[in-house]
C-alpha cells in the first residue's frame, strides 16, 4: 500500500513500474506473442530492463539521483539489452523449457531480438515523459533531458493498458484475485491522494471509468467471440495510449509557450526556461516553474481557467554565493545537483557557539520541481562559521 502511495507522492525516479508492464504486456496481447516462443518474456523484460539501475537505491543518500536514468538507460546500453535478453532467453529455452517439453517449438532469435528491442525502446520513451528526466546520451553525456507531459504516474494509463489486460487474462480465480487486489490498491492511492495532487474530478472520472471496466469484464464472454477480437482491443488501447501521449506532448509544448507570453505580460522579463510539468489524472492542468537569470517563479497552470497561469505569491533566489558554493561540495549535494533541475537552496544561521552567537550554517537543498508538493526533498549541509563541512 506504501508503494502505491509513494507512487502518487512522486518519490519514485521514473515512470511507474506497473506503466512498463502493462506496456510490454499490452504489445503481447495485441499478437506479438505470437511471433515466437518466448516472445511474451522478451516483451515483459525488456520493458522493464533499464531499471535494473534502481538496485542504486540500497546505496542509500543521494546516489541513486545521481545514478539512475543514466547508464543503463542512455545511447549505449539500448543497443546491447535485446542481446543480453535474448541471450538469456535462448539459454534458459534450450536449458529449461525444452528439456521440460521435448515437443516444444525452439524460440528463434530474430523475432526475439525484434519484440525485445522494441519493448526496450519503450522504456526510455516513457520515463521521458515525465518531468523526471532522462539521460539519452550517457555514459557520453549527462545532459538530461525532460518531456513533461505525463505525470510519473498516470491512471488514465493504468485503466486502458491494465483494463484491456484485464479482461483479457483474467479467467482463473487466483488471476481476478491479483487483478482485484491491484484494483483496491490503485483505487486506494488515487482516492486517498492528498487533494492538491489529485483532485476531486479526477477520483470521479477513476470510479466511473473503473466501474465500467468491470462491467466489461462482467460480460465479456457475450461481446469478445474471438481471441482475433482480443487482440484488436490491447491494439486498439496501445493506439489510444499513443495518441494521449501525443496529444499530451503537444499541449504541454503549447502550456509552455503561452505561460511566457503571460509572464511577460505580467512583467517578468528575461525568462529563460519554463517547464509546466503535468498533474496527477488531469490533462488540464500543471505545476509551473519559470526562471530567469536570479529567480525561480512556481505557479499552476490551468486550461480551463482565467488567467490560466496562476503565480505563487513566493519566488526564490536561484543559488549562489559562498555559503551555496561551500555547502556544494559536500558528497551528497554534489549527487542531488547532478540531478536538480531548478535547484533551491534554504540558508539558516546555526548557534552552538557557547554564548549563542552564530557559529556556521544549516543549508537545505530542494528541488522547484517538487517544492509545492514537498517532494523528493534534497540533502541537508552543515558548514562552520568558516564554510568548512562538518
């Protein structure tokens, strides 16, 4: 339950675990599976295969901001995963599956490596979406690179990629028992999400498109004749996925270049960066952050308001100065600033001296990302009144 929770807080670093699956699965059920034995495994694991780099997370601090979306999701490491999987494949296919079954057709590895490259293709265009970020040009490049048109997790995702699924591969007892129970847990972290992450028509619309997944299901066996008909509904719902994100692309694109016109009506010269990173469930609106050359500027924007931007009444200073200087050479600020996209730095004064006179500094790190949210909150840095770490 945690873990669904956490998802819709946003204190993961990519797009959802449960979006690749259902991806990778969704392109099996609309017939690649079909393509050779074995394929249905190339699809679910290369989906997911990137994130082999979350193992960064047991390193503990910072590390795994500074590692993910990296290495093995950047220009050199999408070309050598279909080979690996497969490699795997065949292996555990001559090894395993055929010694268990003599009779079994062998897994042919062109169209494995073809449905294993694409579903790993799939990977990095997804976490892209968000306004996470994604390293295309590692291990050459750090530079990171933000789509910010899908929210980390998206549940209009979930119901039409998991509700084509589920109607599909639901036939057994034990199998709507996990389809039921993964239900009760998305429904529980959409409803149960704070209200100024998921608002009050998204939980509705989530019912009611819920219920009428059920429905669906309920009586599937009178409108699916066909395993052909099966297939053309996950096609159909990957096609409606793919123009949803597209569509999602291009609004987020157009939010972008409308917020500079109306921050320059209102002012504010000089912007150099604006990212409108989407809400959770709502198309229509986004978190705002614009900067210029000495200040981050956070708002809301949304499409189906006047004025559609909506500034915070608190900017902040975009760090600099010795004490941010000092403060950034500590290990774990050093890992949060390779990934920060709108760094923000909190100064206090610190008093342990003995007659209570200032003796260093406390120095916060956050992200204006995730600062309306409080999520993903940076490191926490103590210099002395010297600006030496200690």
């Amino acid at each position: 339950m945690l873990a669904f929770a956490n998802l819709f807080a946003g204190n993961v670093a990519a797009l959802d675990p449960i979006t690749h699956t259902f991806t990778g699965a969704a392109l099996a059920a609309a017939g690649l599976r079909r393509a050779t034995p074995l394929a249905t495994a190339a699809l679910l694991l290369g989906a997911n295969a990137p994130d082999v780099d979350g193992l960064s997370y047991f390193a503990g601090g910072f590390e795994s901001l500074a590692f993910r979306r990296g290495w093995t999701h950047g220009v050199l490491a999408l070309p050598l995963w279909p080979f690996a999987l497969i490699g795997l494949l065949l292996l555990w296919d001559r090894w395993v599956r055929r010694r268990r079954n003599r009779d079994a057709a062998p897994a042919r590895a062109g169209p494995l490596l073809a449905v294993a490259a694409l579903a790993v293709l799939t990977h990095p265009v997804l976490d892209w979406l968000n306004n996470y970020g994604m390293r295309w040009l590692m291990p050459f490049d750090g530079k990171w690179f933000y789509g910010d048109a899908l929210f980390i997790v998206d549940p209009w995702i979930w119901l039409t990629l998991g509700g084509v699924l589920f109607v599909r591969y639901s036939n057994r007892r034990s199998s709507l028992a996990r389809w039921g129970a993964f239900w009760a847990l998305s429904s529980l972290a959409v409803l149960t999400a704070p209200p100024a992450l998921v608002a009050s028509p998204v939980r509705a619309l989530w019912v009611a498109a819920l219920v009428s997944v059920v429905a669906i299901r309920w009586l599937r066996d009178k409108i699916v004749k066909s395993d052909a008909a099966f297939d053309r509904a996950a096609a159909a719902a990957l096609a409606i996925v793919a123009v949803y994100i597209g569509a999602m692309v291009g609004a987020s694109g157009a939010a972008r270049s409308q917020a500079r016109v109306e921050l320059a009506a209102r002012g504010i010269a000089g912007v150099e960066r604006v990212m409108v990173a989407p809400a959770a469930g709502n198309p229509f609106a986004g978190e705002v952050v614009a900067t210029t050359a000495d200040t981050y500027y956070l708002g809301r924007w949304r499409w189906l308001a006047e004025p559609r931007l909506e500034l915070a009444p608190e900017s902040f200073p975009r760090p600099r100065g010795a004490v941010f200087e000092a403060a950034a050479r500590s290990r774990d600020a050093q890992q949060y600033l390779s990934w920060a996209r709108f760094p923000i730095v909190d100064v206090e004064r610190s008093e342990t001296g003995s007659a209570g006179a200032d003796d260093g500094y406390v120095v916060r790190f956050s992200d204006a990302r995730y600062r309306a949210q409080d999520r993903i909150p940076g490191p926490t840095v103590r210099l002395d009144r010297n600006l030496q770490l200690e």
